[in-house]
C-alpha cells in the first residue's frame, strides 16, 4: 500500500504535467520541425528561375525509392535545383543550426545572456585568418576558409591559454582574455588592411557573411565539424543545466565544471569556426534564437538547446531567401538580414513575454 | 567524519584560514562561529573542495583533495550561503540536481533518483510545492527547497553556511528543527555557520569560535558562549544570560550594561 502511494508520488516529480519543465514542450518542437520544412521548401522554391513547389515536391518523390512518381522538371531546373538551391538550402541549415546552438552553449557556460559564439575571438581570429589570405595569396578558392578556420580556433585556443595561465579557467578571466586577444588580433587585421588598401572591398564582403554558392563541396566540409559540435553540445545539456546554478554550487554537486566549459566552448568553437570559415560572419542568430526559445518555450537547456538547431536552421535558410529574393537578381549580405528581420522579432518576443530571461 | 589536521587556506596570500586541528565525529552537529571574515566559510568550502588547502583535511576518511569531485559530492553536500535559485525552474527539478553525482555521463535520471529526490522534498514538506517554480516561493521555502537538494544528494555530511540568514525567528527555528531531525534520521554528520549565537547554541552539539582563521574556542555552548569570549572575539558588547538552561546571547547598548570593548586580535 506504501508503495503504491510511493509511486503516486513519486511520479509528481517524474511527469510532465508542468511539473518538470526540462521537458521538451513538443508542440515547439513541432512547430520548429514544421518551421524547417517551410523555410527549406521556400529556399528550393523561390529564386530567379521559378520552379514552382508542387515540382519541387514531384522531383524530391521521384528520387525516393518505392515512389511510383515522375519528374516534371527540365534538365536545367533540375540542375538549379539540385547543383545551385539545394545545397545553399542545407548549408544555410547547417549553419544556422550551429551558430544557434553554439551561442546558447557559450551562453550556459559564461552564465552571460550577451555571450555569442564570437565571444572568444573566434570573429577576430577568422577576420584575421581571412584578410591574410585575401591581401597575401589573392584570395585564392580554397585558402581562404581554411586560414579563417585556423585563425578561428587559433584565437580561442590563445584566450584560452591566458585564461588558464592566470591560475584559474574562470568565467571574468577567460572572458576578459577573450577581449584581449580579440582586441589584438582587430588590430593587426586593420594593419594589414591598410596595407593593402585594395582589398577592402573583398574582405568587406567577406565579413557580411554569405552562404557560398559553391555546391556541395562546403556541406561536405563543414559537415563533419558541425555533427561533432552538435553531438557534444546535445550530450551536454543536462550538465549545462546544472550549471545554471553557478559555478561553485555546480562545482559542489560533483560537476568538474573547469572541465566541462572546456569541452564545451571547444565543441562550439570547431562547429562556429567550420561555418565562419565557409559563410564569413553571420551575426545574431547566435544571441537572437536561444533567446527567443528561452523567453518562448522554456529556460532548461534540455529545450534551449535542441531548438536552437531547430530555429535556428529554419532561421537562417529564411533569411537566405530573404536576401537573395529582395533585391534580385542582386544579393544582400545575409548578415543585414539576420540582423534586419531578428532584432524587430526579437524586440516583440521581449515585449510580449513575462517571464523573463533566467 | 571530518577531520582538519594544521588545515590553512589562502587566499590572495593571506591565510584565511590557519592551521585548524578539528575533528567533527559522525552524527555530530558543529557550528562555526566568529564575525565577519573569521574563515566560517572558507573553511567549509575546503572541507567541501571548493578551494585549495594545506594541511590535510578528509572526510569520511579520505583526503579531499585527493577525491574527484563527483566522488566527493557524494560525500559531502553543502548548502550556500546565498543559492543560485533559475527562477524557473520547479523545486522537483531542483532537488532533482542534488542527485547530480549519482547520475552516469550523460546524466539521465533513474528511478532511483527520482525517489530520493521526492523522498528529500517530502522530508521537508515540500510535496505540496513540488510543481512551483524557484521565484514562486517565499524566503523559509527556498531555504527549504535548497535543503532539499542537497538531502538528495544522500551525502553524509552536510554543510550549513548560514542556514537562516534572511529568515524570519519562526522559519529560522522550523529550518533548524528540520536540520535537527533530519540529521537524527539519516545521522548526517553537520558543519555549518551561523551568526545568532543564541540558536547556534540551542541546536549544535558543540561551538567553535574562529578569530582571524584560527580556532580560539572550541567546546560545548556552555563553555564557548562566554560575555568575555563573545565581546573580545567579535568586538561586540553583549550580555550573556540563561534560558532553559541554554545561553542567551543579547546586545547590551545602555551604558550601564555595557561591557568595555577589549582589543579583538588574539
């Protein structure tokens, strides 16, 4: 009889009826899930060359197995849709995923609501890495990302090691060399600008950010660093919302959490710094999707983070259609319209929600 | 059991703490006491390996830091003078994270764990809260819902830093008595720190007066919580009377009764 009682009690904790909030909310993950498909059928859809989505669809059944469906698609519309749209759909995917998940990751282990996946220089670094390649070696096709992805890592990796080396990995002092190295690193960047003058316009654009038109050889490359960012990242979420109650109290429930910041802002770093070296920099959706989730659908990490990817993807493949519609044939830097349609959002979501941010 | 042998810490090259011989014995209650900056706290974070020692400190036998810090939350459960309460999480969830320790590496609970966890809410009759958020509650049920998590954690021994800071008598007495209990129950071995003399000296076993990080007395409330103790080591001027057989502790102001401040450092 105890025991039945015991049970009955027992499982106020364990279910979800508004008790446990960690839970994932499904209907946001639906709505996110829906979001993505909407935002991907968009991307395939629209362009210069109109294919209309009932096509798109036609074309997508037909290469499934066990479909009895032909395609009505040109061989051209065919090469547009699956050489040109279709990886500029999945980069942007992938991208926006990763930007999202890794600022809401670098948000749970600075405890620092403004932090974003630049925090440690990870923008300074692959501006650097990028405007030496683009000043010294012409911008040559496939130096570039790779130059923006070493000086990426490079920069963490340096604030990083004079974070430590000041005694203590924690949060102000790695923050604080995070500002130094960056600062450092802006300067020599303007240097070498100003040496070569006539790269201004290059690097420029470069810094805009934008999903690359290149076909699927980025996917290919980003993608191996983005699973393991998202991997780790995902594994983690129940630690990071331990770390929700500060460092030392973490510390004191068993959590190494020198050790965990570690892992964590490393596996954010390899995926931000893999999608800054393909794309250039993409501000805002690092900061802007974990927080519209976390005021939205629920603070837990266990929520923030999985729709973040989820958003974010939906996010950044909108905004892509976004920039390469308004204005076409011409294209706008994908950053102005991250910031142009997130901050207006974003300023909503904070007027229409109570609860504030934890 | 914990046990300090010489045990110092320092901080920014000053010992806070300095070569402290203390023995807490299980299912013993022991509060630290001394003002502001004594090295209450700090001695508790070492005994919990939140900051590095020397000398040796161990509990339940074992040198702290020579444990990792999982091992050693399953050991040792503190409760924080001032908790990091996530407004939004729910007193289920955060007594929840006292079993952290006891969690694999991916940390997914077990039944287990939510026992234990329904079991400390329970234990401090918190059943009814269990679905409120942290930001929902009063300052005796936070204190309580803290308590909660750090009883999940099953640790035997638990450290109080200034459980009734901010609480009102009657809260501070029910957080007290509840302390009590639960350590007959489950015979938690209790350190904590606390600055009302007077209940300090109604619920520990035993007082140990720190100055300067230095143990200056050590004994039952009787011995320790002396007019002459208390004005020296705290630069106060207080009266000490009795209650129940138990020494009161009370701030003296009108010149007549005030006693001469003597100099503080030992």
């Amino acid at each position: 009889m105890t025991d039945v009682v015991h049970r009955a009690e027992t499982r106020r904790i364990e279910q979800p009826s508004g008790t446990v909030r960690g839970d994932m909310p499904w209907p946001w993950f639906a709505g996110g899930l829906a979001g993505l498909v909407a935002a991907v059928l968009a991307g395939m859809t629209l362009g210069p060359a109109a294919i209309p989505a009932s096509a798109v669809l036609a074309d997508v059944a037909s290469r499934l197995p066990l479909l009895d469906v032909g395609t009505q698609l040109s061989q051209i519309d065919a090469t547009v849709l699956w050489e040109l749209r279709a990886p500029r759909v999945v980069l942007g995917a992938l991208v926006g995923a990763t930007l999202a998940m890794a600022g809401g990751a670098y948000q749970a282990v600075f405890h620092n609501p403004l932090a974003d996946p630049y925090l440690l220089g990870v923008a300074a670094g692959a501006g650097l890495g990028a405007t030496v390649a683009i000043a010294y070696a012409g911008a040559g096709g496939g130096l570039l990302p790779v130059a923006a992805f070493a000086g990426a890592v490079l920069a963490v990796a340096a604030a990083y090691g004079i974070g430590r080396s000041v005694g203590t990995a924690s949060r102000a002092t790695l923050v604080l060399a995070g500002v130094a190295v960056a600062g450092f690193l802006s300067a020599i960047q303007t240097f070498v600008l100003q040496q070569n003058s006539e790269d201004v316009r290059a690097v420029y654009s470069w810094l805009l950010g934008r999903l690359s038109t290149s076909g699927w050889s980025d996917v290919v490359v980003v993608l191996p660093y983005v699973v393991v960012s998202a991997v780790t990242i995902l594994a983690y979420r129940r630690v990071l919302d331990v770390l929700r109650v500060g460092d030392e109290e973490a510390e004191s429930l068993g959590v190494a959490v020198n050790r965990v910041r570690l892992i964590v802002v490393a596996a954010a770093t390899l995926g931000t710094a893999a999608v800054v070296a393909v794309t250039g920099l993409i501000g805002f959706v690092g900061i802007l999707v974990p927080h519209a989730i976390r005021l939205l659908a629920g603070a837990s990490y266990r929520i923030v983070l999985p729709l973040s990817a989820l958003f974010g993807a939906a996010f950044l493949v909108l905004a892509d259609v976004i920039a390469r519609t308004v204005l076409s044939p011409a294209e706008l830097p994908i950053g102005v319209v991250t910031a142009c349609v997130g901050a207006p959002f974003f300023a909503v979501v904070l007027r229409t929600t109570t609860r504030g941010p934890s | 059991m914990i046990r300090l042998g010489t045990a110092s810490v320092r901080l920014g090259g000053a010992a806070v703490v300095d070569g402290v011989d203390l023995t807490v014995e299980s299912g013993e209650w022991t509060m630290l006491i001394g003002r502001n900056g004594a090295g209450k706290t700090t001695l508790m974070r070492a005994v919990a390996g939140l900051v590095r020692y020397e000398g040796s400190i161990t509990v339940e036998g074992r040198e702290v830091r020579a444990v990792g810090s999982r091992e050693r939350a399953r050991t040792v459960a503190m409760v924080p003078q001032s908790p990091q309460l996530p407004a939004d999480m729910t007193v289920g969830e955060y007594a929840l994270l006292g079993r952290t320790p006891h969690l694999g590496f991916l940390g997914r609970p077990g039944h287990h764990d939510f026992v234990a966890a329904q079991d400390a809410v329970e234990s401090l009759d918190l059943d009814a809260l269990a679905g409120r958020r942290l930001d929902a509650l009063s300052g005796g049920e936070r204190q309580r819902a803290v308590l909660a998590r750090a009883l999940a954690q099953e640790a035997p021994v638990l450290l109080l830093d200034e459980p009734t800071a901010a609480l009102d008598v009657g809260r501070q007495q029910e957080v007290l008595e509840l302390v009590s209990s639960l350590r007959s129950q489950r015979n938690l071995t209790v350190l904590g720190a606390m600055h009302d003399l007077t209940l300090a000296g109604q619920y520990a076993d035993r007082l140990v007066l720190l100055d300067s990080g230095r143990v200056v007395a050590d004994g039952s409330p009787d011995e320790v919580l002396t007019e002459e103790r208390i004005n020296r080591h705290y630069a106060a001027s207080v009266r000490v009377a009795r209650l129940g057989g138990s020494p009161v502790v009370l701030p003296a102001r009108h010149p007549s009764l005030r006693v001469p401040i003597e100099e503080t450092s030992p």
